[in-house]
C-alpha cells in the first residue's frame, strides 16, 4: 500500500513524540509510535528514559483491545530479536494491529529488515519510507553510529559579532542573553552527553548540567583531558557520584591523577594520541562503543578548531551575541590552518531564531 498525505500527517506526529526522547534513551534510538484507528489516536508512546519501554510497547499498552485492526505509525522499523524485551514486531502482530508505517529500516544488524519480514509473513500490511529524510535526522545520531561507530557530534559556539567568546582578560559571563542560555541547556538535555577541552576545564571549572528545565536524566559530562589537569575536587569531581563524569585521556596521564579521579566515581578512558594531542576520532569512537549518540561539544576554541579540522562536527549551533570586542578577544575558533577559500568548510544553514537580544542558527557540516 503507497504512502497518503494522511500517513504523512500521522509520521509527523509519530516524529514529534519521537523527539522527547532525545538525550535520554541512548544507547538506542528515540523512536515515536502512533496508534489510528477509524480516523482517531487510540495509543501513543515513545522510548522511555533508558531505553525501555519502547515507543510500541507503550502506544499498545494505551490503546488496550483498540489496537486491534489498527494502523500503527513507527519512526523506525520495528526491533525483531530478543534483547531485554521480546521483539516488538512480535508485539504488533499479537495485538491484531493491520497495517504498520515506518520512516526508517534500522540499520543494526539486528533488525535491518528482519521486523518489517516478521510483519509481513503474519499478513500485516507494510508501508515504508513515509518522511524518511525528516526521520534519519531525528536520528542522525543512532544512525552514524550503528553505521560508522561514531556518535554525532553538535558544536556550540557562542560568540560576539565579530567572532569572541571571551575578553583578552578571559571574561565571558554573560555573552550571551538568558533566552540564549536556556536554549543551550535544551540543547545539552536533547544530547546524551556534554564535552569540552581541558582549557575550558581548567577555565571555567564548569558543571555542564541541565538546569531549570526539569531534566529526567542528566547528561553525560566529558572532559577532553590528555594528561588529566583537571582536578579531582573541582565541581565536575564533586558531582561525579551524582551524575556521570568521563574523562578522555592520554596513556602518559599520571597515575596519581587516575587514582584521584577513579576516586570521585568518574570514567576514565584511555584513547592513543596523535601529534602530541589525543586523537579526536579514536576519542568520539570509545564514546560510541560505550552507547553515546550524541555530543554536544562545548569546548573552547581549541577543541572546536580540532574537531572541525579533523572533519568530525556534524552541526554547527551558534549563538550570535550583540557585542564587538576586537580582535584582542579570545577566538572562537582556534587554528584551522587554511590558507585557500577553497580549503574552507562551508556549513549548511538550516534553521535561525530571535533569541531575546541574541541570534541563534543551526548549520549542518555533514
């Protein structure tokens, strides 16, 4: 059966509920479920924090003997094998559902096809690709890494007119405007965890949580710190018991520093170095192999010239602030090392708002 503009209505609903589980429910993706029968909403779900229950199995549970003769609409394809729960195409078929649409096959090996084969083989009917591209982005980030091992990774720059994040003295606070501020803890709450550099660290002894906006599960906090300066008592160290600090460092970081940290409840992780400095992609990779989707990278100039020039940024979120300092203000980019206009990454832009006095657009690098 080919897609209806009414499917597409209903994806989108299915997407927008979708959407409430990002940065919550890595490692697996964050999918929407609508359940419509004789034209109205008997159930809906998405993927709980943590990853369970699934979007399905919580419409299904909604919908009670409504699900029966049923028009089920999945942003991604229906698990088929056996993990923490029993498959929940299984699940869609034991509950009389007739007809499922998807938005994505997913692409783990798992799955990748097997559910939308179990559907069918029970005589469900199945329609796939309905809003696609608007679904592999919701999931960019389950995708790249179930395809490439590589979590997707959002910089966030705030910066002056002129490109500043900070006086020629280090100040910084507040660059931006409150809008501004609450708009980057949306973002650190839609991402499973937070990053920045040592100097940030260092800087700033940040604490990188989600405030005021009544977060359900805090994000990972990463600091980026190959000799680990940072110290153990800093705010990071002290929360760490609280909620998950990880730290990325060299194989030369002092065992004394190792004990401190290790101390604190924190994760160390150990990644091979490049040229004197951490090797960034084997970095995000570990990050990857232990589940995170999605990065927000609010580091300074330095981790975020490194993390565009080794091609590793797939968003670019900047926060445009009415101030001009001059070109004694700390960068917002460090070093690229382009000498071409040719040479230059030329980022796509995908979407603006009016934040108060600020300006914030989102780009796309990928």
């Amino acid at each position: 059966m080919t897609e209806t503009p009414i499917d597409r209505d209903h994806m989108a609903h299915a997407l927008r509920l979708a959407a409430r589980g990002l940065g919550n429910v890595w490692p697996n993706p964050a999918v929407g479920c609508v359940l419509i029968r004789g034209g109205l909403v008997v159930g809906r779900g998405w993927t709980q924090p943590g990853g369970r229950p699934h979007a399905e199995v919580r419409a299904l549970q909604q919908a009670g003997p409504a699900a029966a003769g049923a028009t089920a609409y999945l942003t991604l394809e229906p698990c088929a094998h056996h993990g923490h729960t029993p498959p929940c195409a299984e699940a869609l078929i034991a509950a009389g559902v007739a007809r499922v649409v998807t938005a994505l096959t997913d692409p783990d090996p798992r799955v990748s096809g097997k559910g939308h084969q179990m559907l069918r083989a029970a005589g469900t009917s199945v329609t796939e690709g309905v809003l696609k591209p608007e679904a592999a982005r919701l999931n960019a980030g389950f995708l790249k890494r179930v395809t490439q091992g590589l979590p997707l990774v959002t910089l966030k720059l705030a910066a002056t007119l002129d490109g500043r994040i900070a006086t020629a003295t280090g100040e910084s606070r507040w660059i931006t405007g409150p809008e501004a501020r609450r708009k980057v803890h949306a973002l650190r709450m839609s991402h499973d965890a937070v990053m920045v550099g040592s100097g940030t660290a260092l800087a700033d002894d940040p604490d990188l949580t989600v405030r005021d906006l009544g977060a359900p599960r805090q994000p990972v906090r990463i600091v980026m710190d190959r000799r680990l300066r940072h110290a153990a008592d800093s705010r990071l160290g002290r929360s760490a018991a609280a909620h998950p600090v990880w730290l990325v460092h060299g194989p030369d970081a002092p065992d004394t520093a190792r004990v401190a940290w290790l101390a604190t409840g924190a994760t160390l992780i150990e990644v091979p170095e490049t040229g004197g400095k951490l090797d960034l992609r084997a970095a995000l990779a570990a990050l990857a192999a232990r589940g995170i989707t999605r990065v927000l990278s609010e580091g300074g100039g330095t981790l975020a010239a490194s993390l565009v020039r080794d091609g590793l940024v797939d968003e670019l979120a900047l926060f445009s602030a009415g101030l001009l300092i001059g070109s004694e203000g700390q960068a917002a980019l460090g070093a690229m090392g382009i000498g071409a206009l040719s040479a230059a990454p030329r980022p796509v832009l995908r979407q603006s708002q009016v934040l108060g006095p600020d300006l914030y657009s989102l780009w796309s690098l990928a």
